[in-house]
C-alpha cells in the first residue's frame, strides 16, 4: 500500500476526529491531517487532543480559498466539514445563507483543491438526500414501542426488509440540509467525469458514540443518553409524543474502515454513491432508548410533547448491501457497544451538554 497524506475537513468534529483516529491508529504508514473553523461547539476540545496526540490541525474554513491555498502535497480529502443538522437553514441559529456557504461552497472549494492537486474525494453524505414524502409514505406498525417497517404491503423501490437502498426516491422535499448535500453528490460526481478524479460518496445513517457533541436536532443518541444521565428534561416530540420513531445507528470507526478501503482501492469497482449505515439489527426507537437509559441509569421522566417538527420521520433504516458486496465491509461495532460507550463517557464527562453548547 502507498504512503498517502489525507486531509479531513472538519477533523474536530465528532465523525472527522474518529476518522482520523481511526486511520492513523491502522495504517500508521499514511500521514493524516485536518483543517477545521471550530465552529462546532466543543470541537475545540478536539483541536487540543489531537495536536496533543501528534497530528497537524490547521485552524480554517472551508468558506475561505485563501484558508485552502497553501496546503500541500495532499492525495485524497475526506470531506467531514458541515453544518449537519436537518434544521439548519430554518431553525434559529443559522440561515439558509450559512447552510449553502457551509456544506455547498465548502465542498466546491473542496473539489477545487483536489482538482489542482489531482487527490481524491470522499464526501460524508447522508441518508437525509432520500425524499421526505416518501419516507412519510412507508408503511409503518408499531411493535413494542418502535415503528418498524409493515411486510405485508406493498413496498416502493428500493425498500426492504434491510432498509433503504441506493434506489430509494431522492426527490424534494428532503430538507435544506439534504439538498446541500444531494448537490454536493452530484458536484463531486460531476468533477469525478471531468477531471477523472477518483470520489466516493458515503451516504451515512444516524452515527454515535463517546465524544460527540449532542443535540436534540443532531446527534440525538448522544444528547439523549447524556440528558437522562444529568437528570435532565427531556421530550418525545412528534409522533403523538410515543417516542417510537426509529433510526439504525453506526460508529464512525465503522466508516473509517470502509474510507480506508476507499482510498486504497479506488479502481475496485464502479459504483460511486454507497449507503453505510448500522442496518435493521441495530435500529432502536427513542422509547427503547428510554427504556435502555432506565435500566443503565435509572428511572426519569420523559415528557409526551404534542408539537410536530418540520422533517421528523418515523422511520429510517440503510439498507447497506452494496457497501457488502463492493467492499467486504459491514459494521462491527454493535448498537448496545455503541450505546454503552457513549453512556461510560457521559459518566467520565457530567458537563459534556454543557461543552456541547446545549
Ligand atoms: N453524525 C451523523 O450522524 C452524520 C450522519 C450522516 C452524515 N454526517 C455527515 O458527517 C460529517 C461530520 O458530521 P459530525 O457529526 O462529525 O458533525 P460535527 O458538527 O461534529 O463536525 C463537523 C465539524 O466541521 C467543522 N466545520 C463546520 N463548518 C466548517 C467550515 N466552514 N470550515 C471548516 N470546518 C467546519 C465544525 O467545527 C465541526 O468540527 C458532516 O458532513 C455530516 O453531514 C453525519
């Protein structure tokens, strides 16, 4: 395998500082390095680190072509810098504006400088570029306090027993956020045909796990999991207020595996856009969650809240079978793993919300 140097946009964040870590820990032999605006709140508590632990973090945007100009020598960019919740744009504390600087013209510069440098891109996309309509539409029953997906009828294209696959319907409405990063998909797609640049596009699940920054519009196991240990209040919203909205869940060093293959192999095969996610075994309703805090923590008190939210969905699962078959992956870190880890750090961490800006 040859030596390469990556680059991770957003390495302070939850996912880019895994990544990183995750690479530099298996492949000692590639250089990896990041850039970051610390925009974050609680990325900086990564800046720290991971200059403590002998990586190069460079403080910049991606906004800024003068913040990217003089990095250098820079075989492939993992593109981890965004504005990642699905109500940035509408809910308060960003613009519609901000979004598109953030996760579009970042990513355009981001293509740019891999152009000039003939290096190879990964752009970290989500399953929120599959259509929110449809999603709605699924066929639904509830079983044991979760929504799970009704066999017995008729199923669009592209759904199944293992989830959402690449074929699913990717059509508006799916969010701000999700058209950022669907343009993105096809921006990278695009510079791969004209300037044969070697892209993969992950279309990622809900990810979790010890360190991330949690929120109740993102990274929702974190915040939840952190909350119920605090004691804090917390709210099932929409849905009637039963919490049995479902999602599948995934560590990034999971991810990491797969990026690493990515940029090992960039000829292995011809399908570009791959769905990664935990898969049906993992999936878990906010209601179970619940009940796995109680027995982790302790009985609280979850609230019945009876507003709706733009963009909420009962149900989303990834179907990753072609990541499977192209790529021999498949997670292997489990849910309750993944869960237990995030539950150790909120006891080791009883500000985490507070670092996290909530
Ligand atoms: N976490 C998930 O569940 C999930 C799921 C699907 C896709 N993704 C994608 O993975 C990527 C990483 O997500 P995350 O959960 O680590 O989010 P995060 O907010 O923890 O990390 C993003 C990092 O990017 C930095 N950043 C934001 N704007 C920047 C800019 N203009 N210039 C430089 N740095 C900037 C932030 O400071 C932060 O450190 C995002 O692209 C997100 O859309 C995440």
């Amino acid at each position: 395998m040859r030596a390469m140097k990556i680059l991770i946009s957003g390495i302070c964040g939850f996912v880019g500082s895994s990544v990183a870590r995750t690479l530099r820990d298996h492949f000692p032999q590639w250089t990896v390095c990041g850039l970051d605006n610390l925009s974050r709140p609680g990325s900086e508590t990564n800046r720290r680190a991971l200059i403590a632990e002998g990586m190069s973090v460079i403080h910049a945007d991606v906004r800024l072509w003068s913040d990217l100009e003089s990095v250098r020598d820079i075989s492939w960019v993992i593109d981890a810098s965004a504005n990642p919740s699905v109500l940035a744009g509408v809910g308060a504390g960003s613009s519609p504006r901000q979004l598109l600087e953030y996760n579009l013209e970042g990513t355009t510069n981001l293509l740019e400088f891999c152009r000039q440098r003939c290096a190879g891109f990964i752009l970290l996309s989500t399953s929120r570029v599959y259509s929110i309509r449809s999603f709605s539409a699924l066929p639904v029953v509830e079983q044991n306090r979760a929504f799970t997906l009704d066999l017995s009828a008729a199923l669009p294209p592209g759904v199944s027993a293992e989830g959402v696959s690449e074929e699913f319907d990717t059509s508006p409405p799916v969010s701000l956020y999700g058209a950022t990063k669907r343009c993105s998909e096809l921006l990278a797609l695009e510079y791969s045909e004209a300037f044969n640049l070697p892209v993969w596009i992950n279309r990622c699940g809900v990810m979790a796990g010890a360190g991330q920054f949690g929120r109740p519009d993102q990274g929702i196991f974190s915040y939840w999991i952190h909350a119920w240990a605090r004691k804090r209040p917390l709210r099932f919203i929409g849905f009637g207020g039963t919490g049995f909205q479902v999602r599948d869940v995934m560590h990034p060093a999971d991810l990491a595996r797969l990026l690493a293959k990515q940029i090992a192999h960039p000829s292995r095969c011809t399908q570009r856009i791959a769905n990664l996610g935990g898969g049906a075994g993992s999936a878990i309703s906010l209601a179970q969650l619940s009940d796995w805090c109680a027995a982790r923590f302790g009985a609280h008190m979850v609230t019945p809240g009876d507003e709706t939210r733009p963009f909420d969905i009962p149900w989303v699962v990834l179907d990753a079978t072609a990541a499977q078959k192209n790529w021999d992956w498949r997670p292997e870190i489990s849910r309750d793993a993944v869960l237990e880890d995030i539950a150790s750090h909120a006891e080791k961490h009883p500000d985490w919300l507070e670092i996290s800006g909530v």
